[in-house]
C-alpha cells in the first residue's frame, strides 16, 4: 500500500486509495528542498512556487527572458529526486561557512527552511514566489483559537530575514538530539 504521509489526514487517506502499495513520506521541508536543488543545477532569474493537490507547480524566468515557463512535481517525482539527493555525498565550497554548501543562501537552503517553518505552522495551499532578493510567501492556516476557521496569511521575507532563518536552520541541524544529546 503506498501512503503519503503529510500534512493534511484527509490528502493521506485520498492517497491511500489511489496509490496503493509503498510507505512515503512528504512533506513542506523535503518537497521544498528537493524543488530546490532542481532550481540550483538550472540558476533561473526568478521563481514561482505553487502547491497543488497531487505536487507542486514551478514556474521560472531564465535571465533576460520574458517568457515564464512551468514544470509540475508530482509527490512520487518529489519522493524520487528525495532518494536521489540522499545518495549524493554533501557538496563543498569554500566560499561557504566552514566550506558547506548548507550554509549558503542557495535556493535549496532557503526553500528547505522555508519548508520547514510551513511544516511547523501545518500549513496549506503554499506560494513562494521569488521578487528580486526576497520572498514573498502565502499560504492558509487553521486558528486553533477560532476553531476550524482557516486564516489566509502573507509575508515578504527580505534577504536580512532570509539570512537569519538560515542561521536559525543551521543551528537546529548542529543541534544533539536523542542519544547524541544524552552521551554528551
């Protein structure tokens, strides 16, 4: 049986009955760093991102092109490109802190934390879309105070804010956990 588990119960039980068969897992912070990573190896001008039932929707401008173009991510293609990037060793440049590339302003950082804070907020209907050195986002949320009213939210991150929430992600990943935390 193959099962999406993500941020919406009913999405999980309509991929239960479409996609019988496998375990998978996807959600805000591993769709959005994986779309990421594609949009790195392509270096586009600017970017658009729109999440759609069944994946999400790219839409880029090369530079000094008019022309926007489109490229869907369906879950299972998200799920692919996930294993693919976990097989890579990590990659290194010097320009970057300490030599790693997770500690640049790359597309795959900046939309994997992004991705991150969405998940934490259990966020829906997504959009990032990339004005300049910022990132204006939306998405809606349920106000648990209000009950099951959901709230429509925007926000424009500037490229200071971009570089605090990476430094922010940075430092969760350095973080011990578990056993790590308990042995010292």
């Amino acid at each position: 049986m193959i099962l999406y588990i993500d941020r919406h119960l009913s999405t999980c039980y309509w991929c239960m009955q479409r996609h019988p068969g496998v375990l998978r897992i996807v959600n805000y912070q591993n769709a959005l760093r994986a779309i990421g990573e594609w949009i790195d190896a392509r270096h586009p001008r600017s970017i658009r991102i729109i999440e759609l039932p069944d994946g999400y929707s790219l839409q880029w401008q090369w530079p000094n092109a008019p022309t926007m173009y489109q490229r869907n991510f369906l879950l299972d293609e998200l799920v692919a490109l996930q294993r693919r990037s976990h097989r890579q060793p990590p990659s290194f440049d010097s320009t970057g802190l300490n030599g790693s590339l997770d500690y640049q302003a790359t597309n795959r950082n900046v939309l994997r934390a992004i991705g991150y804070e969405m998940d934490q907020v259990n966020a829906r209907q997504l959009l990032v879309e990339q004005v300049d050195d910022s990132y204006l986002i939306t998405y809606e949320y349920q106000n648990v105070r209000e009950g099951t009213s959901w709230r429509k939210y925007m926000s424009v991150m500037t490229a200071q804010q971009r570089h605090n929430l990476l430094i922010e992600a940075r430092g969760r990943r350095q973080r011990k956990t578990g056993l790590a935390a308990r042995m010292g």
